[in-house]
C-alpha cells in the first residue's frame, strides 16, 4: 500500500491506496488561512497536528488496524500548494507562519529581485517572500527555506530538499542565478530532487507523533497541480483535469506550450508534455463566502448546491463573478473583484446559489476557449478535489463546458498523484505516466445536455460582456485612485 499527503489551503487530505490504485481509505483535517500583518498565512505546525488527524482517519477506514498498516504500507509522498513559503530556524522549527501561495504583498522585494532577474517576478512567488523574510527577521534567525510540501517531508524525515519535475521550474523556485546576484546564501535553499526518488525515511520521533511507521520510506512528490494531473490520469494530449478547492484551473495536457503568457504555459509532469492551465483564484472561496453570508450551513451537498439544483438553468437571469481577490490567467487582473447582475424583487437566495454555482463553470469555459483559440484541443475534463463529490456541479459543468465531465473513483487526485509517485519509487511501475494509467480509474461520467446548449451558449456570452464591463471600470477605478 501507498500513503500519498496533500497540503490544502483549507484542509489536510491522507489517502491510503493498494498498488492496483484502489482507495483503501481517506482521511481529511482542517486547516486554517490567516489573513496577517504580510498577507495571507498558513501556519506549518497546524498541518503536523492535521497530518496525524488525516492519517488516523485514514487508517480507520481501511479496517486493517495500525499492525496491519504497518506490515502493509510502502511508501508515503507529499504534495501540497504553493508557492507557499515556510522560513526555518536551526531548531528545524518554523520561524513565525508560511507565506501562504495568496500572499502577494512581497511587493518591495519583488521589485529588487525582478531587478536582478533582468524580469517582472510576481510577488507570490517564493524568492521574494524569501528576501522579505529575511529583511525582517535577519539571515542569523533563519537556516533554511522550504515550500510547504517538503517541509512538512523534512519534518517527518526526509532529507531537506525541493521538488524540481523540470528544470524549466528552476526560474519559479529558487532561480540559482538569480540567488548568486543577490548574494544571498545558496545553502538556506534546499537542493532540488526529482518526483518518485527516495528522499529518507519516517523517523521514530515522527512515527511516535503522527503515526506512520516509522522506517517507512518517504517518496519525493509534487507540486499539487502536478500531482493531480497525474492523479487523474492527465497524462495524453486533450484530456484535462480541473482541480476544484479553495481555487480551481483547467489544467490540460498538450504536446507544446501556449503561444503567449495569457495561458499557464509549465511542464507536464510527463515528459515531453506541457501542462496549460487557466481558471478562478477563489471559485471554492467564493462558493464559501456566499454560503456564510446567505445563511447556509456548509457548501456540501446538502446546501448551496442542493439550492442551486432546485432553480432552472440560467439562474433566473442572474449573473455572478466569482472574482473575490483578483485573477491571474486566463484574465490576469489582481484588481478585479467579484459581482452580481441581474437582481430583481423576484429572486430569492436560490437564484443567487445557481449563479454562483454557474460562475464557476463559466470560469472554467473562459480558460477553455481560450485554451482552444491557442490551436489545442480539449476532449473531456476529469474533475478532482471535493467539488468532485457533488453531482450537480459536475453536470453543470459538462452542461457549460459542452464536453464529458468525469469523475475518478479516488477524487482526491493530488493525494493519488502522491501514491503515483510511490510506485514508481519502489518499482512498481515504470514511470509515471505508467503508473497514472494503471492506477487511476473512472467512476462516473456527465455528458453534456444538449437541450441546454443553447441556453449556456447565451448565458455565457452576457456572463463575458458582465466580464469585460467589470474589467474596465476597475480599470477606471485605477486610473482615478479611487479605493
């Protein structure tokens, strides 16, 4: 058996996986998003409590027992998001929270490493909240830097490295070049390793803390969109897979990058392949913050969706950003903000829950069709994350999108991309492109109505004039200073 580990913004995710690829068991705990005094911040300490939480989940619902997991595990492999950033003391503990992936406000040191870089490097990402952190707490308080992932791999005792599953990403990660301009320390920035490569083994005092047995050996992973389109099998030209959470994106797997920088245009994980991606920076945020404030319980099944399915499509006229902190691709604006059109006396909560559900889906088809204008094809889209679960968003999706929308037996892809890896590892499988083949399998597909076609068609033309409106008078709003 395979342990693969998923970092979330919102939630801790452990999956424990046969080598056929069938789940055994699952296990999920929560984490939080801190808005601080330098944006939005994840604290490292919280995700070891919730990895032992997750695992204990997991363990009992495969029925085996602790003697008969450790007698039976392999393997376990970490992925998570980013760039989030962890600052480490020499005490191997974190100093003060992560920077967490939504964190743009390294503006200051962004600007002095995008002088040294000879380019604009966005704020985000990780050399510029390393070289705010290391302003403010001194290089003398800080021994090493890691992404989420691989700390919380080193924490459990893997040797410290970084994730690297193209040299390609060098330039997003540390860039080494850049690091030397600066003439910042090249040992506080852990050496990069490839995904599926042995990197350690669980330690004693881990084990003893979290649970997995100790020995076991620690497989090197992924960044967690690289590890879901593994996980859901995106590994051939045309198929896609959208990873649903707290953000989503249309990735899909093409033979060559995009032909300009409005896409996400990244290695695949597969070799020879690239990876093109586009979506909503808070689609599953959006779907949260209008379940609190429209007095709904929860954003599962039995709440906003259950709404949204009881209002016909097209959501009474009604139409809805979900654009709550600004969007990077396909649209690539950090100003735009979320909104409603369409309002009248008439309408009730339900028909603002079918337009936030169906804002979604919209999203998703504006990274398509801009995708498609680029000359690549898009045949069918694999749903991965929890929105996975719910029926009704997946239908609307297939209804939007106008292609088959599938959902994997094990939806929880960055984790199954993890036991991917795990395989690979340990020679199970070849490769990984392999072991994504072998060991994902889907579980149910929505085919698009054709009887609504029509309709989407229509909605999601106003949905993009609603679009562009917006665009320009945050552009306005800009231009005027206006908060």
């Amino acid at each position: 058996m395979y342990c693969g580990i998923d970092i979330g913004t919102s939630s801790v995710k452990c999956l424990i996986v046969d080598e056929s690829g069938t789940m055994l068991g699952t296990g999920r705990s929560a984490v939080g998003l801190y808005k601080g005094d330098l944006g939005y911040e994840a604290d490292p300490l919280e995700w070891l409590k919730s990895v032992a939480a997750a695992y204990a989940e997991a363990i009992a619902a495969t029925g085996f027992g602790e003697s008969g997991i450790k007698a039976r595990l392999r393997g376990v492999s970490v992925s998570g998001n980013g760039p989030t950033l962890v600052a480490v003391g020499r005490d191997g503990l974190p100093v003060g929270r992560a920077s967490s992936w939504m964190d743009r406000s390294a503006v200051e040191a962004a600007a002095t490493v995008s002088q040294a870089a000879g380019r604009t490097v966005d704020p985000s990402f990780y050399l510029p909240k390393a070289v705010r952190a290391l302003g403010l707490a001194g290089a003398e308080n800080i021994a090493m830097f890691f992404s989420g992932p691989e700390y919380l791999a080193f924490t459990l005792g893997a040797s410290p490295v970084s994730y690297l599953a193209d040299d390609f990403y060098d330039s997003f990660v540390w860039d080494r070049q850049v690091l030397s301009r600066l003439g910042l320390d090249a040992g506080m920035f852990p050496p990069y390793v490839a995904p599926a490569e042995r990197i350690g083994s669980v330690s004693v005092h881990a084990s003893e803390a979290i649970g997995l047995p100790a020995g076991l050996p620690i497989i090197s992973g992924f960044p967690d969109f690289l590890a879901a389109l593994v996980g859901s099998g995106a590994v051939r030209p045309g198929i896609a897979c959208d990873r649903s959470g707290s953000s989503e994106a249309l990735n899909v797997c093409a033979t060559r990058p995009f032909p300009d920088p409005s896409v996400f245009s990244l290695p695949h994980a597969i070799r020879g392949c690239w990876n093109l991606s586009g979506g909503l920076t808070t689609s599953g945020k959006a779907l949260e913050w209008f379940s609190g404030v429209s007095g709904y319980s929860g954003i599962g099944s039995d709440s906003v969706f259950q709404e949204a399915e009881r209002v016909a499509a097209g959501a009474g006229g009604i139409l809805f950003l979900p654009y709550m902190a600004g969007e990077r691709a396909p649209i690539w604006n950090p100003e735009l903000r979320g909104a409603f059109m369409g309002l009248s006396l008439s309408h009730g909560r339900q028909d603002l829950a079918r337009a936030v559900v169906e804002s979604i889906a919209f999203g998703l088809r504006l990274a398509a069709e801009r995708i498609r204008g680029g000359g690549f094809s898009i045949d069918v889209t694999r749903c991965s994350g929890g929105a996975a679960r719910d029926d009704v968003l997946c239908a609307i999706k297939a209804d939007v999108l106008g292609m088959p929308v599938e959902v994997p037996r094990t939806p929880e892809c960055e984790a199954m991309g993890d036991a991917c890896a795990c395989s690979v590892a340990l020679r199970d499988h070849a490769d990984l492109k392999e072991a994504s083949e072998s060991m994902v399998r889907v579980e149910s597909r929505f085919e698009p109505d054709t009887s609504k076609q029509a309709l989407y068609d229509e909605r999601y033309a106003e949905w993009k004039d609603f679009l562009e409106s917006t665009l320009g008078l945050t552009k306005k709003a800009s231009d005027t200073g206006t908060p």
